[in-house]
C-alpha cells in the first residue's frame, strides 16, 4: 500500500492548532507544569496497540512542532503502512514538558485517522480481484472532514464528493419536490456547468430506467439486494458509473462486488470506525535533567 499524497500544511495548521487550545486553554498544562523540571528531556515511542493502517503521522509532527518546536520527532513508518501490535511508529525526543501538553491531541489525530485507514483497507481487501473502488461519504466528522477523506485514500478507498458543490447528487428527497426523476435530472443539467456530473439515487429497477433514459452521469443503486445489483449492472451496460451504497460491511462487500458494481461508498467509514489503538509509550531513555552549577 503506497502513501495517499500528504496533505497540505496550510489545511492542517488551523485544525491542529484549534485542537490544541482546545486542550492548553489559557494557563497551559498544569500537571506537568508543576511536577516536570523545565529543563527535563526525554524520549518516548509511538507504539501500535493493534495491527492496522497508520494515518495522521502529519498531525502529530505539527502537534509537537507548534508546542515547541524544539522536540525532534522521526517516523519509522508513513502514512499508508501496515503496522503490527507492538510496532513503533515514531519516537519523539526533546523538553518532556512540550511532549507531554501534545500528546493527547496528536494520539487523538492518530488514533481516529489510522482507525479509518484500517477499516477501509479492510473493506479494500475483502473485494480484491473485483472492479469495485471503496469511496467515502459525507458522512464525516464537522471540520475534519479533509482529514477524514485523506485517511479513507491511506486505507486505499478513495474519495466521492468533498461537499455539496462537487457535483449534483440527486436523492429521493430532491425527487419528491421536483415530482418525478427526469424533472430533477432535467433542471439539474439545465443549472450547472457541462464540467459538473449528474447523480441520481435510485430504489427501484424502474426508477433506475428512468434515469438512464434522461442520461445521468452515474446512478446510486441504493439498498438493492444483490440480484437487484446484478439486474442493474446490466441495464446500465457501461452507461453510467454505478454506486452501491447501503449498510455495507465487510462480510456483504465481496458479494456486492462480484455484481459488477463500479463504487460501493460507505458512510460508516468516517462516521463510526473505531480508532486504532496506539499509545505515547513511557520514556524509552530516563529523563535526563539538566544539571546546573
């Protein structure tokens, strides 16, 4: 598995930084304020808890850098690894003060990145040797929603819409309001760019006729069984891009695939995948004070 292409520090700097004043308030880490000499140094280890995909190694090095950006940090692994229970991911080095008043919300980033990662290469893996790409939704956490995609491409899933001005994407609600398919699809062209794609949501095998016939970009076959999948495959024949979509998982995705389908997209990947479990360990080299005359 490759490295998704990193993010861009300009989209990441607000976020860690909103993250840590969340946690530092005004008056800072008080616990380790009071115990830790500030001359204190030391060393501690990224280490998996859990086999998975690690993603966010981005976020924790801005955590520690904007703290203090003396704390020296390497990686042993980049974003897209596969890591081993017992892994170590990354060491950090430098004032024990820093590392610790960072540690919380770099483990917080790492922890729900690499659990998306994780669940998505999982996913990935079970519909191996089938066309079928895994995408996303925009089901995502407020305001991580960038972060959130870019662990999905470190899993190896790749990204449907980022928000609402990507592309249309037509659903049953935007139907009742228009009245019919073609009346939605037909004001839809009309209002956008011919560089904007045109998807519809659809039920049933008859809607799905429909919406071939007023020539839609892609179709999501939403909650279709997998006969009905099949069927639909081959009404469209190469005419739209096909999209699965609904309460997937990865025992259901295999046969889901094998019907031919172009995307299956999983809200569940970014809305409830469970984090993986990695820790800060406790100082790997004894904290060395420094020693004044």
């Amino acid at each position: 598995m490759t490295s998704p292409p990193p993010l861009p520090g300009i989209a990441i700097e607000p976020i860690v930084r909103s993250a840590l004043l969340e946690d530092l308030g005004k008056a800072g880490d008080l616990t380790s304020d009071a115990i830790i000499p500030f001359d204190c140094k030391a060393t501690f280890a990224f280490r998996a808890r859990q086999s998975g995909v690690v993603a966010g190694l981005d976020l924790v090095a801005y955590a520690f850098m904007l703290v203090d950006p003396s704390i020296d940090i390497n990686f042993g692994r980049l974003d897209g690894s596969r890591i081993a229970a017992g892994e170590t991911i990354a060491r950090v080095s430098g004032p024990a003060r820093g590392m610790l008043a960072a540690e919380r919300t770099a483990l917080n980033f790492l922890c729900h990145l690499s659990g998306i990662a994780t669940a998505t290469a999982e996913i990935v893996e079970a519909v191996r040797g089938q066309k079928a790409r895994i995408v996303c939704t925009r089901k995502t956490t407020p305001g991580l929603r960038a972060l959130e995609k870019y662990a999905v491409r470190a899993g190896g899933g790749a990204n449907h819409r980022f928000g609402l001005d990507d592309a249309v994407l037509i659903k049953d609600k935007h139907i009742a309001i228009a009245g019919d398919i073609r009346t939605a699809i037909e004001r839809a062209r009309a209002a956008v760019g011919p560089m904007v794609k045109v998807e519809v949501e659809v039920d049933t095998l008859d809607q799905l006729e429909i919406a071939l016939g007023a020539g839609v970009d892609a179709v999501l076959l939403d909650n279709m069984s997998v006969k009905q999948l099949t069927r639909a495959v081959a009404m469209v024949d190469g005419r739209a891009t096909t999209e699965a979509s609904g309460r997937i998982t990865p025992a259901t995705a295999p046969a889901i695939a094998a019907t031919g389908v172009d995307l299956i997209s999983i809200g569940w990947l970014t809305h409830s995948a469970p984090i993986l479990d990695i820790g800060m360990d406790l100082p790997i080299e004894a904290c060395i004070q420094k020693h004044l005359n």
